[in-house]
C-alpha cells in the first residue's frame, strides 16, 4: 500500500488549477512514475495527490500552422516515440523517448512529468535543451511561458510556483526546421538503465560549414546544460575532423560533472569531449552534410 | 479512503471499492486472486507484474488501482481459451522452453501477446527492445527471443493439399 492520504481526480485544466489553488498541498500526479518510486522510499509520506492523468487534452502532439511544435505534459514517452510528426520533424526526441526506462515504463511515463521532476539525467531534457523549447505554466493568476533553460534551478528544483501546473511545450520552428540533430545516451545497460551521460546535439550546415550548433547535456552537471562556449565556436567552422575535436573539447569546459557510484568526473568528462563528437558526427549527416570519415 | 470503481478482468466486469492506496498488484492478486501477476521488485523495474490495461503492457506495482476504472485489464489467467487451450503465444513459449521458474513468463506472455495483437512487424533488435522490460533470472533470453519470435510469425497455412506452409 502507497502512504496516501488522499485522492482526488480533475476532469478538466481549469478545475486542476482551482484545486491546486485551494489546497496548496496537493502533489501533482501524472504518470506516478516517479511519484510513487519516492512514496516507497519515504520521500513524500500521507501524500495527498492530484491526479491529472484523465486530462486528454493536455496529451496532444501536434503542429501549429505558423510551424509551431505543440507537445502536451501528459504525452507519454511511447506515444512521443510513434508519433508521426515528432519522427518526421525532431527525430532526435523520437530517439531520446525511446530511450528512456523500458516499453512499460513509456506506456505511462510522461513527458512533462520527466521534466518537472527535476532530474539531471531526464532523458527527455537535453533534446528540449537542445530545441530551446519553453513551457507553458498555467495557474489561477494566468500563464506564463518558460524557456527550458530558466526552468531548472538545481537538482530536483524547477521553476513550479505554488498552484502552477505544466501544461505543454513548445518548440518554434526556426528551433527545429532545418536541423539535423541526435541523442545518444550512454549507459551501463542498454536498457531500463538511468544514463551516466545524455548527448543531444542539433546542427545546420550549408555547403561544407557548420552554421549552427545546439548542445544539451545530461548528467554532466547537476542539471541538464548547454554547451555555450562550443556552440559559439562552432558557428561558421568548415567541417572537419579537427573542427569536431575542438567542440568535443570546448564542450567540456561548460559542465560541472561530479563522481557518483555511476562514474567519475573525470571519466565523464571523457565521455563528453568523445560523444559531442560522435553525435554531432551523426547530426551533420542528417541535417544534409557529408559524412566525416 | 475507498473509492468504488467498475472494471473488467479478463472480459469480466466487475465493481468494487477499493482503497485509494491500493496498487492495481495489490488489488489483483490479493482481492481478486489473480496470483498470475507477480510481485517481483514493486519498483517498476523487473516487469513480473505486467498486465495488459486496454492491450498495453503496463507495471501493474506502480498503477494506483484507481486508475482502472473504466479499462479492461488482461492478466495471464485471461489468455488461454476457456476450455484450457494455450495461445499461440504460450504454446510457443512452452515449445521453446523459454521457460524455467516461470516467474517472468506472465508478464513476458503478455507483452508478446501485445506485440502479437499490434500486427506490426518488429526486427529481432526491436524485440529486444520491446521485452527489455523483463528481468529473468532463469533462461538466459534467448529461448524468450525465439518464443517471441515465433509468436509473431503469421499462421502457417494448413490445409488437406498438403502443400504445408506454402501459400
Ligand atoms: C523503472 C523505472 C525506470 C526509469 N527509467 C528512466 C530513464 O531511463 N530515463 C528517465 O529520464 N527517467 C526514468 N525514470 C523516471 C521517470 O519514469 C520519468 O522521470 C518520468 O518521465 C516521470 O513522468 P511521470 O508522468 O511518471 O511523473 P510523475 O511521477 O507523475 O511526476 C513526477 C513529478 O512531476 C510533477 N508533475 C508531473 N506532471 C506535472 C505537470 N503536468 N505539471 C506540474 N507538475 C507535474 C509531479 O508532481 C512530480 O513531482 C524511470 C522510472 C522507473 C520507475
Ligand atoms: S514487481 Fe512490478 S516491475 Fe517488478
Ligand atoms: S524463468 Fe525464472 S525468472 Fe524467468
């Protein structure tokens, strides 16, 4: 039995926020993937949850006409994975879903959940990273919209004022048109493993120049990151071995990885310099460049 | 707190109250005695408790049994015919020997019975993918592998020609 203390379920967004907004206690609940790991451990006890699962509509994928990319919280990571329109247009997220947990666990993990839970090594953060998407938070006082990068205040600590629920992200297009983009993530097993580093790396090229580069890390400091100085370097290089060798290096200096029973910073730091390299390889190709030997 | 919710099991509908700190597991085997879905880890991690909720395979330990109302939950006990005649599935598994212990093969039953029912096609590498939610500590995984496999292989046609296999 979970230590709860109780219940309740909203029907709709506005009735979620008018609950939220009475009882200041109440604790989110979406897929629970994660809500009632921490139950179990003792982390949250005589939780009274809110459950948001039944609001369908706030699980919808799909494309504005101005191009914006709309991905509803409640979006499950199988879901993310076998939609159309995320494979078509930000294949890098199809990948980062698919690696996340295993398939039972992305039948009911969400998105928005992965997110606001906190975690450095969110599968789903560096590639949002990367897109610089922003989220939609909404409460009793209005809405406001959140650059990913803005939501993150430390480890397991975001952005989520009293009575805020996350009700979508957002991805414009000049985000994600045009781009080539991967995720790898490096774990111990190949699956249902949490990652000892997450890669994602989006790039536009024209001719034989890198003309933008987009770097999201996970697990490399203690919350997911972005490879500023690298990408400011990399802006306008011909693409060559050494080019890549430079980013793979300048990417490191913008994390703050730390040793853990997973691994040691140093060895993190390793994997940093070589899978930068490696996924922007992979990038490259698919935004249209050659292929690097 | 109890809450009264209408569910089917196995293509039974039934109604009962439930306590809301009741896991999905907990309701299954304790209340309703359907003992075919294990309590492995109760973290989510080793998959021996997976029931199919609507055809998805999902950990039955981290669903709150409030979440059921309204689906249609399929359990190992559900799989068989009524007369005692093993699936296509389950026959395969007992004809690879992708069975030791047998604690894992519900839930591995029922995943495959997923992916059977889904008509796609998957690539050995994808089905390793798919039943990467499944701890056994018995077989090793390559008898499940093929077990699987061959749950998704189309019918072999049958028929007095006795042109076997042919289509
Ligand atoms: C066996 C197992 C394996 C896992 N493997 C991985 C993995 O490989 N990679 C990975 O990244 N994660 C992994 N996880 C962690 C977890 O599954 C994910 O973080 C998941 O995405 C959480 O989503 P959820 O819907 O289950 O969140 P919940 O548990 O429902 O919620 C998580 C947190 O977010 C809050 N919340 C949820 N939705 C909203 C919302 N819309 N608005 C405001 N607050 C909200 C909740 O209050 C809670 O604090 C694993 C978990 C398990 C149990
Ligand atoms: S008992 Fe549910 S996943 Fe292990
Ligand atoms: S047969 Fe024993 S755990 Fe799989």
């Amino acid at each position: 039995m979970y230590n709860i203390k109780g219940y309740l379920d909203a029907c709709t967004v506005s009735e979620a926020i008018e609950l939220l907004a009475q009882n200041p206690n109440l604790r989110i609940i979406a897929g629970g993937t994660d809500v009632l790991i921490k139950m179990q451990h003792g982390q949250f006890q005589e939780a009274e949850l809110l459950s948001i699962r039944t609001l369908e509509s706030m699980a919808d994928i799909k494309k504005l006409e101005d191009g914006t990319m709309i991905i509803g919280a409640l979006a499950t990571f199988s879901q993310i994975f076998n939609d159309p329109i995320i494979q078509a247009e930000i294949p890098a997220l199809a990948e980062a879903a698919v690696s996340m947990g295993g398939p039972q666990i992305r039948n009911i993990a969400t998105i928005g959940g992965n997110i606001c839970n906190g975690a450095t090594s969110a599968d789903s953060a560096s590639t949002l990273f990367a897109l610089n998407a922003s989220l939609r938070l909404e409460s009793k006082t209005g809405a406001r919209l959140v650059p990913i990068r803005e939501f993150y205040l430390g480890p397991g600590k975001v952005d989520l004022k009293p009575g805020e629920i996350l009700t979508e992200f957002r991805v414009a297009p000049e985000d994600y048109r045009g781009f080539g983009g991967h995720y790898i993530k490096f774990a111990a097993r190949k699956a249902m493993d949490i990652a000892t580093l997450g890669v994602s790396v989006m790039c536009k090229v024209a001719a034989k120049t890198l003309t933008e580069v987009r770097i999201g890390l996970g697990v490399a400091g203690p919350t997911p990151l972005r490879c500023v100085e690298a990408e400011e370097f990399a802006k306008g290089q011909e693409i060559s071995k050494d080019t890549l060798a430079q980013i793979g290096k300048l990417a490191v200096k913008s994390t703050n990885a730390r040793t853990s029973w997973r691994a040691s910073k140093e060895y993190r730091e390793h994997l940093v310099e070589e899978l930068v390299q490696r996924a922007l390889k992979t990038a490259i190709v698919r935004a249209g460049g050659e292929e690097l030997a | 707190m109890l809450k009264k919710i209408s569910f089917t099991v196995n293509g039974k509908a039934l109604s009962l109250e439930i306590d809301i700190r009741e896991s999905l597991l907990e309701v299954l085997r304790t209340r309703l005695g359907f003992t075919g879905v294990k309590k492995g880890c109760g973290v989510g991690e080793c998959g021996a408790c997976t029931v199919l909720i609507d055809g998805t395979p999902i950990d039955s330990c981290i669903y709150l049994a409030v979440w059921a109302e309204g689906k249609s939950i399929t359990t190992i006990e559900g799989v068989a015919s009524k007369d005692g005649e093993l699936s296509k599935v389950q026959q395969a598994f007992v004809e690879e020997g992708a069975i030791q212990c047998g604690f894992c093969t519900p839930g591995l039953v029922l995943t495959t019975t997923a992916l059977a029912e889904s008509g796609k096609e998957y690539t050995r590498e994808e089905l390793k993918r798919e039943l990467s939610g499944h701890f056994c500590r018995c077989t090793g995984y390559n008898n499940i592998l093929k077990a699987a496999e061959k749950s998704l292989k189309p019918e072999e046609h049958q028929c007095a020609c006795g042109h076997h296999g042919e289509k």
